[in-house]
C-alpha cells in the first residue's frame, strides 16, 4: 500500500488490536478502526457496532463511511452488506484465519488480503 487508507476490522469485544476479529461484519461487538501507511498501522480506534441489536447492517455502514473508512476486512457478511459497501465507495477484503486485528491489519498492508467476492458471503442472513 502506497497512500495512507482509513480502514475497519469487525471485532469481537473489547476491541483494538489484540482482540479477535469478528466472524461476520453486522454482528460483531465494535469495529476497530486503523490507518494504514505503507506497512505502519496508526491511529487506532475502536467504534461500538450501532447496528448489532436491530440487527441492522446498513446503519454501521453508513457510520463507518462517514468517518472516511475506505476499507473493511471482514470474515463474512451477507449480500446485502457487501453492496451497501460497494455503493459507499468502501472496499471490501477477505480476512480469514487471522487470530488478532494486528495480524489481520499486517496481513493488509502487505497486500495478503483478497478482495471480498460474493463467493465469500453467507446467504440467508448468517
């Protein structure tokens, strides 16, 4: 990665970079929040999923875009999720088998992480 890029990690609880990354986008515990520069990660923050009890994946989305997030490495998500990114101008990776945001963030800046394809959604809201 050349240019600095705001990007999200779906977390489990209590987030930052040594917390587990979520197995799915709308139902994590936070989204931990990071710019990447070149392989450096900075500026780590932790944002609480709004959506996660109305069981609503559009409203972090929107909340994530506004906060200038360009990039979202989640495990899984459903269709609907994925589109509502894609329409936000927020590019989805595909982040499997990585036991920390640290690791999962890494494995980004050093372009390891595939874009995420429908392939990789879980149909039928799970």
């Amino acid at each position: 990665m050349r240019d600095s890029v705001y990007v999200a990690v779906p977390s489990d609880g209590p987030g930052g970079l040594d917390a587990a990354p979520s197995a799915h986008f709308s139902r994590c515990a936070c989204y931990t929040l990071a710019r990447i520069r070149g392989e450096t990660i900075s500026d780590v923050s932790i944002l609480p999923n709004s959506g996660r009890e109305q069981s609503d994946c559009l409203r972090p989305l929107k909340e994530l875009a506004g906060l200038g997030i360009k990039a979202i490495l989640a495990g899984g998500m459903g269709l609907r999720p994925l589109m509502g990114m894609e329409s936000l101008g927020i590019t989805p990776y595909y982040n499997a088998g990585h036991d920390t945001v640290r690791a999962t963030l890494e494995a980004f800046a050093e372009g390891r992480l595939p874009r995420f394809a429908e392939d990789n959604t879980r149909r039928g809201g799970h």
